[in-house]
C-alpha cells in the first residue's frame, strides 16, 4: 500500500525546497521581507511568514484576547520532550473527551488495539470542550487533518527543536481563522533566524519505558546581490520502547484490591487461559446469570461434563501495551530569499513519520463461538446447554471461550502514519504606502492505517465452522501448522489519506492618521479543497476470504472572504487621564461551504490602557465548526454492538435486566449523514497588571463564556441509563425493547416489532456480537454523533508571574489557575440543562501549576507544582451484585524539578563551549494517580496519568 515508500514524501518535501533554491539562485530570485526600511533584515524575516497570532493585521497584537506564550526557553525549562505534553501543562488545557462525556482521547497510551484512538495520534483540548473547537495551525496557518474513521489535527506537526515559541489563544478566532477556532487556537510559530548548527541528545525513562532521541538544526544567512535570505533545516528521531499495562496495579484486569471487580471472568466476558473456557448463562427473574468452565486440556471428541476443571483465566495486562512502541522521524525546512527591494518569496515545509506498533494477548477475548450439540467437540451433560436454536445451530448449542494466544501469540496492531504539509508564498511590498501583500499556496496530506492487524486478525466465523466439522480440536494443545492458521487468520486494515490544498492572497496596511494613532486595515481571500478518502478491509465469513468493506471518498470545498478593521481611538498623541490608549478591532468572516451553505462570523475586541501600570481587554463574537468529512460519513465508520452489558440504574421498569444491576442493549456507534454545523457566542473580559514600582511582576486575569449550540458529539452511552435523571435527559437516545419469549436467534420476523424495524433500516458497516443475542437486547442505545443541543460553559483563568533579581541569582515565581464555573449541558431542546462540572468524563473545574525558577551564571532550577482538582465518579458501578453509587475522587497534586548546566562560553575547553545539559524530572514524589472505579477500569486517563516518576537527560551542543 501506501506505506512501502518510506521515505517518498520526505524526498519529495526536500527535493522539491531544493529545486526551488536552485531556481531562485539562478533566476536572481528572493524570498519574503517586511518593510524593510523600518526593521532589521532578522526582524523583517519573521514578520513577513506570521504575525500575531489572532490578527491580519501586521503591526499589531491581538486586540481583546490574551495570548499565554510559550518560548523556546520556556519549553526547555519544563524538560518535557514533545510539544504534546509541553501543552497540556497548561491549565486552559484538559483532555476529557467532549461535551457529551465520551468518544476518542487522542493522546498516546490507553489504547491497546482497537479502542478508542485507533491511529494512536495526540490532540489537543482547551477548556475541556473538545477536540474539534480547537484549531491548531502552524505559522497560521492550516494543516491536513489526520486520523481515519475520526478526524482530528496531530499536536505533534514539527520537532521540538524548530519551535521559537507556541501560542495559546482561549478564545474564539472563527472571524480570523474560519472554522474550529471555537473554544480556541494553538499556533506553532517555527523559527525563523539562527545561524550555525546545534544537536541535542535525549533521553527518558519512567516505570512503563525508555525514550531516546536527537535533533539537528542547521541555519544560514546571506546577503547577496539581490538581498538578505536564509535557509534553516530542523531533523528529529526518537524511538520509545512499548510498555505493558502490568506495570501499574490500577490498569490491571483485576481490581478487587481496590474495591472493584475481577474482570477476567464478570457478567459474561472472561479472560480466557489455557485452552478456554465453556461460558453457560441462565435466565432468571432479576436477569441473566453465567458460569464459566475451564475446558479441558488435550480432551478427544464426545468430552463429557465430567473433565471440565476450573476456570482457565488470565490477567491480560501481563501482556497488553499501554504504551505502543514508537518510532517518529520529522524534518522541518524553512527558506526565504528576497528578490529585489519590494518582492520575497518563502518556502516552508514540515514532515512527520510515525509508526506505532501495540502488543495485545487476544484481541477476541471476550468473544466466543457456538459449539452446536451433536458434533464431535460439544461437551455433553452440562446443565443448562444446549442453549437456545439458532440459524447457525438449529439444535441449539453451548459458548466457548478460545484462547488464540496459543496458536498465533501476541497480536500486534500497527499504525503506520505519514504527515506533509508544505508552503510556497510571495510577499510585497506594496506601491501604497505602507501596505503589503502575501500570496501563498499550502499543500499537506496525512496518510494512516487506523487499524492494522496484518496476519493475526482471527475469523471467529471460520474458527466456529472447524471446530463443528471436527477438523479443528479447541482442546489440544498441540501447535497447529501454518496452512491451518492461515485457514482462520488473515488481515483487518483501515487505510486512509486526507489531503488539503489551501490558496490565499491577503492585504493589510495602514488608511490614515487619528490623534489616537494609525487605523490599519487588512482584509483579502481563501479557497480550500478537502479530500478524504478510507478503505476498510477485512476476512470475513467462514471460508476466511478478505474483501473490502467499504470505500469512503468525501470531498469538499470552501469559498472565503474576510476583513479586518484596528482602530485606535485614544493613544500618545490624545490621551486622557485614565485612558492612556483605547483600541477597537473589529473582524468579519464569510466561508461559503460546498456542502453546508455559508455563514458570516464577526468578531470585535478592545483594549483600554488606564496607565503603564492598568489595562482593561475585552471580546466579543461568533465561531463554527462544520462536521468533519469523516464526522457525516456512516461508510466511513458505523457499527453495532449486540449485547452490550449495560449499568442500568435508571428505574425504569419498561428496561429489562440482562444480570443484576445491567441491561442487555444493541449500541449503534459512528458517523451520521444528518449532522448540522456547530456555532458558538464567545465573550471574554479581562485585565493585565504590571506596577512600575515592583518592576518583573504582572498579574492577568480573564473571565470567559462559550455558549456552544448543536455541538457534535459521541454521547457517552454509560451515562444514558445512570440515573433517573440521565434516562430522562437522554430520552431521544433510547428505545426499550420486548422480545417475545418465542424469539429466535437470526430469525427477524420473531422479534419485537420495535427491534425489527430499526434492523430494516440501520446503516452499519460491522455488527459485534458481545454477549448474548438479539433476542436478549433488552434497549436500543443511539451512541452515533449527533448534534447536542448545547454547552454553556464559563470560567477564570488568572496568571501571576514576578521576575527579580538578588546577590544570590535571578528568581522567577508564578503561577496559572483556571477555574471552571459553570459546563451545563443540554442533550436535547426538551430537557433542562444539566451541569456537568466536575464529573467523570466531563471538565475538571481547577486546574493549576505553579513554578519556581533560579538562575545564576551557567546554572539554573525550576521547580513545578501541578495541581488538579477533585471531581464526582458518576458512574453506577455494581461490585458483588450491589450497585454502588457515585464516589468522590480527590484532587491530585505532582512536583515536577528541572537542573541545568550551560557551559560558559569565555571558560572550559574549547569543545564544550556552547553545551547546555538539563536534568529533569516530572512527579518527583511518584505519586500514583486517585483511583477512578468505573466497569473494568480503575483509572481515567482524561485527568490523570499513571506514568510516574519521569526522568529525563538533555545535552545540546551549539557550533
């Protein structure tokens, strides 16, 4: 496939910056600069590839929004190794799934095989909204979407080491950005100017594994007869060991050491060692029942119920990754050359391989076949089989469990991933005075296989019809040889390719003079193709033969316009008393779907000085986000789970029980053509503080409101029957079911009329028996996306930082705190809002991390603490049959310590100059995460993490 040309795109990226500086040195031409009678050429550089993120308008900063800014500096001083983890330091940041409780947490780990993030990828999330409302861009501007049956922007675009600073805007961009920019934007801005060559080495470890990697940075500057350019190229590689969930008692199978359950054998899964296990289930009047049976081992056929034995069980995690094994090469160029006085012209490009590769015991587990009665292997004389006739076993027939381990060992699922993105742009100085002009034309591509189990992906289906012929012995231990393996084993892929070209010409400058200052304008175009396209592909059916599923092919188009109007009101020339300055800006953008219609999105800001030491910011406006192409697609991505135990604390009577305390229910999960674009109100108000009496300190505060209507979303389906109050609040989402005591098994016209129906008429690409049939679903649960009808959520971040000096060195104390005060949710426009702070899956309302830094000649120490708050365990959970009720999980506090050494430049031998080597270390303590009891977990990966203690080693070399 795709993926055989390792280093295609990468050959592509740099072959074509270097024909490019080929033709530019002989054609005498130049790349982008910026007024260059006013600013230095070093200056100039930057200016003309990104100015502040949040505005057009060169010059100036964003008016009304608070910028948090992350310097390249201030990257090093945290000793975290990829950007990823750098970000989600930051208060503003949080990691729960979505406003409606569920769907993919995109960061690497917790994720073994086939859940949740299939590609393994990282995102990021401010303010706990969700993935989709926030826009990450580089330079400013867009990148591909990665991801296959969900799409989603990777955090991790460019190496670490390429960064000049990352800024973090927690407010609504849409009027500047366009879409996603809801509930904010993270914008990597690359560098721009160094001259010379620097490597770093690195290394990580902590209880899970080891991480090692190097990066390279080489850059030049010239002047020639046309002018200034320069040429800087970043690489990078790491390599990080997998590691399995064992390594932590919280993510183990069995958690009866903290008050849960054994989860290798509960409620009709089990954990199968050994050959298997014979599951039997019984009905009964408070729902199904089972008990588990080891089969026995080297049994002939006719067994008996005399040689079963007990239960052959296994604790997965002794096998499973946590963490895949990980293999990342990026590669980062930057050019710009000037062509005369008034004309430049920049390329800029970044690539990224990445593969992962999971280990997992046996992806079936939990999954079973029908052994039916009258063939050689159906164990006779067990009470309670053989069970109900089906279409696969008119006679009835009894479960077994499997172990495949034994026959194909670890199944690894890898997740192969290739990211471009690669920019070619002019910038003029223009003949009016004082304006200039920026075309550039942007081209990326992301291509991933979601799910790629090559080889080992085992056909239940074809594994049933052996053992029912004879021809396959589920009690042997015996090795079976190839061609048989082959016979019920092959290939389950998702392959998919997202594309984006991306063309805009834009003008800004200034209109004329007031006493308060120049009023500046900026305003131009934007035209953008996507183009989405997913293959899925499996063996299927009981002669094992691989077809493809489906193919998704999403294309779509957007036609932009948009302006930009900074007007200094009061400033130098007529300032007052407690108005030293007061600028407005005001914004508007219209984006005209190919699928969607168009909308207009404004937005305006203010900044008011009061003096040097006051001032006051405000913001007001509009932002949206259309469904992804993925997110409309059912063929990209639709499935049902049949039996799926589900906790049913709801109360109502017209739910039947599968066992005590959970439902039976038939989820359908995936994508929904029916989806309508998102929109938000954003309003933010705020102040920074920064006295000239206490020189280095500043104080900021902000207050925020999104008011976010039709969000799309997963909803979280373990919510839906909670509590009385959740059945009620997710009413739209959930139909009973009666099957009638004549129901049989494959047979639609004996089931409830209801069940029936909606089976007519689904759309799902893969139906995943779980446990039981579709005689015992006892409710239809919607999980699809769909479009909630609001979150309204409402917050204060406030930020202190205090910069002095002392005879014992340089000191910086400060510190970060967001504290949500409001997240009310409403499913649907009949119901009441519900507030749904501080629950499980949903946002943590504070968050915190403090620093204390010193510096004195080449040494220097940061000192971190990171608090988060505690929140409520909503989930019913039932432990020994009773339903336990919601639990308080209490706040969480680490210490993260940074040391480093930067050689001295005027001293030591001469080959250690310009070295700089940091030790650092995150949870100093190794402090274990709060136990988050929920069915068959005992951590939430959305808050917390269960790394450790992390240590890490850096040494970079300057030439």
């Amino acid at each position: 496939m795709f993926f055989s040309d390792r280093r295609g795109v990468a050959r592509r990226l740099t072959a074509g910056a270097s024909v490019l500086a080929i033709g530019l040195a002989t054609a005498g031409q130049a790349f982008a600069q910026a007024e260059k009678t006013k600013e230095s050429n070093d200056s100039t550089v930057e200016e003309v590839v990104v100015v502040a993120t949040g505005t057009n308008i060169a010059g100036v900063k964003a008016v009304g929004s608070e910028t948090v800014t992350m310097t390249a500096d201030d990257i090093k001083a945290t000793g975290l190794t990829d950007i990823h983890q750098v970000l989600k330091s930051i208060p503003q940041i949080q990691s729960t799934p979505n406003a409606g409780g569920a769907g993919q947490n995109y960061r690497e780990g917790g994720t073994t095989g086939y859940g949740g993030n299939s590609t393994q990828g990282t995102a990021v999330n401010i303010r706990g909204i969700g993935y989709g409302a926030t826009l990450t861009l580089v330079d400013g501007r867009r990148i591909a979407p990665s991801g296959a049956s969900d799409a989603y922007t990777e955090a991790i675009q460019v190496p670490i080491a390429a960064l000049e600073r990352v800024d973090v805007i927690a407010d609504g961009a849409s009027a500047i950005y366009g879409a996603d920019a809801v509930s904010g934007v993270i914008n990597y801005v690359l560098r721009k100017n160094f001259d010379g060559a620097e490597a770093t080495a690195r290394a990580t470890t902590h209880r899970f594994s080891t991480e090692v990697g190097g990066s390279f940075t080489i850059g030049r500057q010239w002047d020639n007869r046309l002018g200034h350019g320069n040429v800087i190229l970043t690489a990078d590689v790491m390599h990080r060991t997998r590691g399995k969930r064992s390594e932590s008692p919280l993510l183990m199978q069995d958690l009866r050491r903290f008050g849960g359950e054994d989860n290798r054998q509960l409620n009709g899964a089990i954990s199968s060692g050994g050959v298997g296990n014979l599951v039997v289930s019984a009905n009964g009047a408070s729902g199904t029942t089972y008990t588990y049976y080891g089969l026995p081992t080297n049994a002939g056929v006719n067994p008996t119920a005399s040689q079963l034995t007990g239960t052959n069980l296994v604790d997965t995690a002794n096998y499973n990754d946590y963490l895949p094994d990980v293999k990342r090469r990026q590669l980062a160029l930057f050019f710009n050359q000037e062509l005369n006085d008034w004309l430049s012209v920049y390329y800029e490009g970044f690539y990224t391989h990445r593969k992962t590769s999971t280990y997992q015991y046996d992806p079936n587990t939990g999954s079973s076949i029908n052994v039916c009665a009258g063939t050689p292997y159906y164990v006779s004389g067990v009470a309670g089989t053989p069970g109900s006739a089906s279409t696969t076993c008119p006679g009835g027939g009894e479960t077994f469990d499997l172990n495949f381990h034994r026959y194909i060992g670890l199944t690894e699922t890898t997740n192969p991933d290739k990211a471009f993105t690669q920019t070619i742009g002019l910038s003029a100085n223009l003949p009016v005075a004082g304006w200039r002009g920026e075309a550039y034309y942007t081209n990326g591509a992301d291509r991933t296989c979601g799910i790629c189990n090559i080889g080992k992906n085992v056909n239940l289906d074809a594994v049933a019809a052996q053992v029912n012929a004879g021809t396959l012995n589920p009690f042997s231990t015996a090795g079976l040889g190839q061609s048989q393996i082959a016979s019920f084993t092959g290939s389950n892929v998702q392959y998919s390719r997202n594309i984006m070209d991306d063309a805009v010409i834009k003008f800004n400058g200034p209109l004329f003079s007031l006493p308060g200052g120049t009023v500046r304008a900026a305003f131009g175009g934007e035209y953008s193709r996507q183009h989405e396209t997913l293959t899925n592909g499996a063996n299927r059916g009981a002669t094992n033969v691989f077809g493809i599923d489906n193919v998704s092919d999403e294309r779509r188009k957007v036609k932009s316009l948009f302006a930009e109007l900074y007007v200094p009101i009061f400033g130098s020339g007529n300032a007052l008393p407690l108005v030293q300055s007061l600028a407005v800006d005001v914004a508007a953008r219209y984006d005209d779907y190919s699928d969607f219609g168009d909308t207009t999105n404004p937005k305006i800001g203010l900044t008011w000085a009061v003096n040097d030491a006051l001032s006051f910011r405000g913001s007001a406006g509009k932002s949206f986000r259309a469904p992804t192409l993925t997110d409309k697609s059912p063929v990209v991505f639709s499935a049902e789970l049949v039996g799926v135990p589900t906790a049913n604390n709801s109360g109502d009577s017209n739910i039947g029980n599968l066992f005590p305390g959970f439902t039976s229910a038939l989820v359908a999960l995936g994508n929904n053509q029916d989806l309508q674009p998102e929109t938000a109100d954003t309003l933010s108000v705020g102040f920074d503080f920064s006295p000239p009496s206490v020189r280095g300190l500043k104080i900021s505060g902000t207050y925020y409101k999104i008011d976010y209507q039709n969000q799309i979303s997963s909803p979280n389906r373990d919510l839906y029957l909670a509590s009385a109050a959740n059945r009620a609040a997710f009413a739209n989402y959930i139909t009973p079911i009666h099957n009638p005591a004549t129901c049989v098994p494959g047979n639609t016209a004996t089931y409830d009329p209801v069940l029936r129906d909606y089976l007519a008429g689904r759309i799902a690409d893969y139906v995943v028996p779980v446990v039981g049939t579709y005689c015992q679903v006892n409710v239809i649960l919607d999980a699809r996306k769909t479009n909630l009808a609001s979150t309204v959520q409402d917050g204060v971040d406030l930020q202190a930082s205090y910069l002095f000096e002392t005879p014992a060195g340089r000191w910086n104390v400060g510190g970060s705190v967001t504290k949500i005060l409001h997240n009310k949710v409403q499913a649907s426009p009949n119901v009441a809002e519900v507030d749904r702070l501080d629950q499980l899956y949903y946002p943590v309302s504070l968050r915190g991390r403090a620093n204390l830094g010193w510096s004195k000649g080449p040494w220097s120490a940061n000192l971190f603490v990171n608090y988060t708050g505690d929140y409520t365990n909503t989930i019913p959970l039932t432990v020994g049959g009773v339903v336990v009720g919601k639990s308080k999980v209490p706040s969480w506090t680490t210490f993260d310590l940074g040391l480093s050494y930067m050689v001295p430049a005027m001293t030591g031998p001469a080959w250690l100059k310009g070295v700089r080597a940091s030790l650092n270390v995150q949870n100093v303590a190794d402090k274990d995460p709060p136990v988050v009891l929920t069915t068959g977990s005992a951590f939430d990966g959305n808050v917390h993490n269960v790394l450790g203690r992390v240590w890490s080693l850096q040494v970079t070399k300057s030439f």
